[in-house]
C-alpha cells in the first residue's frame, strides 16, 4: 500500500529539497533581523535603500510575526540598560536557561507602552505597518504553514516548526543568553558581552557580540582579521548593488610614523579608539610582565598569578569578589604590577575626563603618559610611544 499522494504535498518535493530550502528561508530571517532590524533601525549604522527595507519588514512579518518597533525599542533598551535589573534579557539577572529556552517570553513581557515610547523612535508607522503588519500579526505565519504544507506535505509541518524555533532559540536564545555569558572577549566593553565564536555564519554574525556592544553603532561586527561576519558581507553585497551605505564601521584612526607628540589630535584619536587601546595595553603591557613574574615566581606565587592578566585587566563591573581579593593580593606582593594595574585603573579613568571642551581630557592624558614614562617599565615606555603616533584620518573614512 502507498501512501496517498497529498502525503508529500501537492508538488511531491524530496526531503532534501525541504533542508535546502528551511536553510534558504531561515538564512533570509536570519539577514532581516540582524542587517535590517539591528543594524539599521535599532543602530542606524547603515542607509538601506526602501525597496529593501519594505522586502525585509513583509518577510519578517510572514515568518517571525515580530513588529519592527517592538524589536528596536527592546534592543536599544538592552543596550541602555545591560546587565542590570532593567535589561529586558540578561541571563546574568534571569539566568542563562531561561534566556536560552524562553527568550521569547522575555521579548514579549519587555514590550511595553513604555519602553516603545522612550526607545522607539524612527520606526515605521505607515499604512502597511497600520493595517496590515501589526494588525494582522499571525497572518503571515499561518500563510508560511499553508505553503510548508503545500510544498511538502507532512514533511511541511517539521519545516514550519523549525522554521518558527530558529529566530527565538538563536537570536532571543543565543545571542541575548549565550552571547552575555560564553566566549572571548577582545575589548573590555562595561558589560558581560562575549563573541560566542570567531566565525558569524549561523547567526550572520551576530555571534560577534562583545565587538557589538564595543561599537553598537558599527555596520560591521567583525574587528580582528580572523573573525568573520555574514551579515557584513550582505551589507556589501547590497551596497554593490546600490542598495545600502554603511555609515560607521567602528573607530577610524592613523598612526603618522616620527609623530612624537601629545596634541588634541592624538587625543581624539585615542579617545575614539580606547577599546582597542585598552585591548592593546593588556596584550602589550600587562600580559608580557605578568608572565615574566610568573616565570620567576615560586609555587604558592604562581598560584596567585594564574589568569592574572584577565583579571587585572577586567572591567571595573564585572569583578567578583573573589577576583577582587586576588588583585589586592597581587598588588600587595609584586610591586611591578601593582604599578602596572594602577596605570591601567588611571588610564581608564581618563576617558571620563571629558568636560572643558577637550583640554581637560589633553591634560589628563598628557599626565598619564609621563607618569608612565616616569615608571621605568619599558613595556609601559614603548606603548605611550606607540600612542604618540596616533592622529585623526585627514580623510575621515566612513566605509572600509
Ligand atoms: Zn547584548
Ligand atoms: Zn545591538
């Protein structure tokens, strides 16, 4: 006996001809949500061209059902308010598995009156977005069921299912959960963000998260020549086409060779760059001398300078106690770090020295750098000559 013909849908498409195309219409969300809902209308990091952004608001409307200034005002909010009891999803407040398996209940219960009036702005309010997205919000969805079912039958209904898990288990799920919680970190941001792996594919890149929250309004997620981001390439793609202009892709600055000298200039520059400049004093600076006392230290020292680098280096907020105990101890017993850690606090302190229209941030920096000098550390002279180098581009790039 056969099974009847409907069983395989009206078309009677192979199983293998429903995963290619589950990944084709889960690919194209995954593309709407992070290029068009995060980086454009939660960052504003990129222009798209209209015809674009209307083919991404119907696809999300017939595949996740989400409203464009739901989705916006909850993210901006997160960014405003990450990792305290206002966030609307961070696993170091709710846990990582409830984020992870409910992320969509969090989205829903952030959605209010309240945080779509402060966090809202610039998102669509057009006829379409009147009468027919937010109106008829399950509508598409069930459109995508009939077509699943159509396409493939009784396979259809695991289609539609996997199709419907992807956005609230990877982009409410991992990225809100995982990407608050594992990972590495290349920058030092004020928050827990962590880039989840090196390689944005599956999520299109928003596995990139510590870099994102580094430089939220960066088109561009990937920072380190290893790293790779999908949803960048799209972008390029698009502006090949004419249909996209990113507008920031991170700090942009030159370092000029011989220049020798602290000016506003520099400044600016290292101003613009401080994550990356604190990024480096950790690699160049804290890293080398920590492992040089290591190498010298006893075995109840080496104890105490085990991921000591990390911990020096970590940001202010994220310190737990008993990290907290261990820096002291550190600090009371190798007088080279401790140096090493309170110039590192100094510098950090620098950044926020931003009144008196820039002077009395030259001065503060100034005094960093000969206080640094002043030390004799020569991992510490080398990296504020490194510094001095630094200048604003003459032509300021917007794109790389
Ligand atoms: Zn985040
Ligand atoms: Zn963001």
């Amino acid at each position: 006996m056969s099974l009847p013909d409907w069983w395989y849908g009206v078309l009677g498409f192979s199983p293998w001809v429903a995963i290619v195309y589950t990944l084709i219409t889960t690919h194209i969300t995954i593309v709407s949500v992070t290029v068009y809902l995060h980086r454009f209308s939660a960052h504003r990091a990129l222009e798209l061209h209209p015809g674009l952004q209307h083919f991404f608001r119907f696809w999300l409307w017939l595949t996740t059902g989400m409203v464009t200034v739901e989705w916006t005002a909850i993210h901006r909010k997160h960014h405003v308010t990450t990792e305290t009891d206002d966030d609307p999803h961070s696993p170091r407040i709710h846990g990582l598995r409830a984020i992870l398996f409910r992320g969509t209940e969090f989205y829903r219960a952030g959605a209010t009156a309240d945080t779509i009036d402060s966090y809202g702005k610039g998102t669509p309010s057009d006829w379409l977005e009147k009468n027919v997205y937010s109106r008829f919000l399950f509508t598409g969805i069930v459109t995508v069921l009939i077509v699943d079912i159509a396409l493939f039958g009784t396979i259809g209904i695991v289609v539609f299912g996997v199709q419907m898990l992807w956005i609230p288990f990877f982009a409410a799920g991992v990225i809100n959960g995982v990407g608050h919680y594992w990972g590495y970190r290349n920058f030092e941001c004020p928050d827990a963000a962590t880039n989840i792996v090196p390689w944005g594919i599956l999520i299109g890149g928003e596995e990139l998260h510590n870099n994102h929250h580094t430089y939220p309004n960066s088109a561009k997620l990937s920072v380190r020549p290893w790293e790779f981001d999908l949803g960048w390439l799209w972008i390029r793609c698009f502006q090949s086409l004419g249909l996209a202009t990113p507008l920031y892709t991170g700090p942009v600055v030159e370092k000029v060779d011989g220049k020798n000298q602290i000016d506003m200039d520099t400044t600016w520059a290292v101003l613009n760059d401080r994550f990356e400049v604190m990024a480096r004093y950790a690699e160049a600076v804290v890293g080398p001398l920590v492992e040089e006392e290591y190498r010298r230290a006893d075995r109840a020292t080496r104890q105490i300078l085990k991921r000591a680098k990390s911990i020096l280096c970590r940001e202010e907020t994220l310190i737990q106690e008993s990290e907290r105990l261990r820096i002291e101890h550190i600090v009371d017993n190798i007088p080279v770090l401790a140096t090493i850690y309170e110039m590192r606090v100094e510098l950090q302190a620098v950044w926020s020295k931003r009144g008196g229209g820039g002077e009395e941030l030259l001065t503060a920096f100034r005094e960093w750098c000969s206080n640094a000098e002043a030390t004799g550390i020569q991992a510490l002279g080398d990296f504020v000559e490194e510094l001095k180098s630094y200048s604003i581009p003459t032509i300021a790039a917007t794109t790389s």
